[in-house]
C-alpha cells in the first residue's frame, strides 16, 4: 500500500504533482462559487499548523491581487478576534481533516456572522457539512501524519479562488503548468539526500524567505520539527537582525526561499549578513541565479519560469525532501512522529 516506497510521507510527497493536478479540477466550480458571492470587504482565514501557512500565502494573495484586507487567525486564537467579524466577512476554514477540534469550535463561532466557507480534504468532514460553502481539495487520503500533497491541494485551491477573484485570467493559465514545475523539483532528490547526510547532526536551522517565500520557510521549519525533533525557526528575512541574527553562527545551517521576483535582492542581501556570521548557506532558487549559486554553500535549483505568486506550491517540495530524508538518516519514523496525531481533537 506504500506502493514501493518505503514511508507513507515519501510515497505523498512523490504524489504531489498529480494531488494538484486534482485540485485544479476544481476551478470550473469555484468559478461558479465567485459568480455568486455577494460583495466581501475581509476576508478572515482561521486554520492550525500547516493549513495556517497555507493561509499565510492566502493573505499575500488576496491583498496583493484582490485588493480586499485580509487577517489570517490561528483556529485556538480565533476567539478572540471573533468580534470584529461581520456579515461581509467571508472566513475561509482551512482544514486537512475537517475535525480539527479548535478549527471547528472557531467556524461555529464565525456562523454566527460571517459568511463561511471550508476548504477541506475529507469528504463529509465535520467542517464540510458546517460551512456555507465548500471547496474540496482533492488530494486523496493522507495517512502520513507530515501534511504534505495536501499542503500543496490547499496551496492550489487558495490560488484559484483568488485568482477566479481578482480575473488574473494569465495567472489561471500559468498555474496550469504547476505540476510539471512540481515533478522537476522532485528530480534533485538525490542531491537533497546528500544535503540530509551532511546536516542531520545540527542542532538549531533557520529558514528565511520574504512575501510569498515567508510562509514556505515557516513550513519547513514546522516540517523539520515535527520528523526530525531538529529545531528549527522559520523567519521572515527582513527580521533577521532585529533579534535573531545573534543565534547565527557556524553550527546553524540557514536555509533560504530565493526564487525570482519582487523580494530576491533583499532575501539575496539577508542571505549575505548570515553568511558572513559563519552560517552555511542552503539556498532555494531559480537555475539562472548565478549571483545566488555563487553565494550559496548548497544550491537547490529550479528550472523553468515560474511566477513569484505560484512558487509556494513548488518551493515546499524539496523542504519536504530534506526533513523526510533527514528524519530517516536520523533513524526516525517520518510516518509517526513522537507525541503528534494526525487529526488534533482536542482544543
Ligand atoms: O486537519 P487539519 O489541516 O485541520 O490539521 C491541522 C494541523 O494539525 C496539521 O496541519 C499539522 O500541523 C500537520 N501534521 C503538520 O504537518
């Protein structure tokens, strides 16, 4: 059932450009589902864990592209925020399972005002049958407690519904070729292993990344937590010397998110001030970006263009591959990490 490989996590990994594939199906329904909402002025997105990141992207997506504000809420925190909802609201429930206990404490609360909708895995999910509306993601079941295709379904659903939003017609066309960026950031597994070898023994990683990068350091570092009990940060690049840059040293690998676009210089010039307090450099670019390769001790490099918006979806893969490949060099089970479940049902 693992279909040859030999965890759960690394067989759903592997799965990923197709779990995307799936979910693009969607956009004829979710462009029916836009035609018929009313006039939102917030949008409020309400998750845990990895579904919050995904929401992170969401909020550069809908500010940036839609134009609408947009608060991002951790579901044990929603609470207190709860007030400032109204029915012009729209909440976007962000769940693998859709039985969450917190995310579903937090949507019963938001019915009560806003508009609701649930962006869900699990079909007939608790959430899926609470909200106005729903939009599946598609991505087959997960068993891996590491959220993984799902994380990217997610990802894709998010895009799709802001770009349906915004009438990004170009950006629906680009996010069509995501799956084969997907399947060409799979091929550097080998070297990623070899990375994995090299770092297993580190006892503290940052991940850096700015904009739409930020949420994916966030997600690697979760990542490495949860399979490798590495500690590891996940920061936004810029404040970096506003405090933590004094934990920089030669024993802490920094990883940074560097594709093309609006934030590579600033992340490129970060990149720099932690290379030069001793840190290794493992750096997440595009295959054209000499001045990045020429900077960086390991290079994980992506082909192909690829637009800043969309780079999410692809730039978690090889963070993914590298928490995977360290957790086993580490003689860990990625499938079933200490202390963790797959679904949190407890608030
Ligand atoms: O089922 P949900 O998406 O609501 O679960 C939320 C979190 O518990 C989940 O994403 C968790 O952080 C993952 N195991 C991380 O890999």
């Amino acid at each position: 059932e693992k279909g040859g490989y030999d965890h759960f996590m690394l067989k759903e990994i592997h799965e990923q450009p197709d779990a995307v594939k799936k979910t693009l199906m969607e956009l004829q329904d979710i462009k029916e589902m836009v035609e018929n909402f009313p006039k939102f002025n917030r949008i409020c997105f309400v998750a845990c864990g990895t579904s919050y990141h995904a929401s992170l992207v969401g909020k550069y997506l809908f500010e940036g592209l839609v134009g609408i504000p947009t608060d991002v809420l951790l579901a044990s925190e929603f609470e207190f925020s709860a007030g400032a909802l109204d029915e012009k609201t729209l909440a976007i429930f962000i769940s693998q399972s859709g039985e969450t206990a917190d995310t579903l404490r937090a949507l019963r609360m938001a019915n009560e005002t806003a508009q609701t909708l649930a962006i869900v895995n699990v079909l007939g999910s608790t959430a899926t049958r609470e909200a106005d509306h729903v939009i599946y993601t598609r991505a087959g079941p997960e068993i891996g407690v590491a959220a993984t295709k799902t994380y990217v379904s997610q990802l894709t659903c998010i895009c799709l519904l802001a770009l349906s939003m915004a009438g990004e017609e170009k950006l629906l066309e680009d996010i069509q070729h995501v799956p084969d960026h997907m399947k060409l950031a799979l091929e550097a597994e080998d070297q990623i292993r070899e990375i994995a070898k090299k770092y297993k023994d580190a006892e503290d990683f940052f991940f850096i990344g700015r904009g739409y990068s930020y949420p994916t350091a966030m997600e690697g570092a979760l990542k490495l937590k949860e399979i490798t009990y590495i500690h590891g940060e996940g920061y936004a690049a810029g404040e970096l010397k506003h405090g933590p840059l004094a934990l920089i040293d030669d024993d802490v690998p920094v990883v940074a998110v560097v594709p093309p676009g609006d934030s590579h210089d600033k992340t490129l010039g970060n990149l720099q001030e932690v290379k030069a307090r001793g840190a290794s450099v493992i750096a997440l670019g595009s295959s054209d970006d000499e001045v990045l390769k020429s900077e960086a001790h390991e290079m994980i490099e992506f082909s192909g263009e690829l637009n800043e918006v969309l780079s999410p979806i692809v730039y978690v893969v090889p963070l993914q591959l590298l928490s995977y490949h360290m957790s086993v060099e580490r003689g860990i089970d990625p499938d079933k990490p200490k202390n963790l479940a797959k679904c949190v049902t407890v608030e």
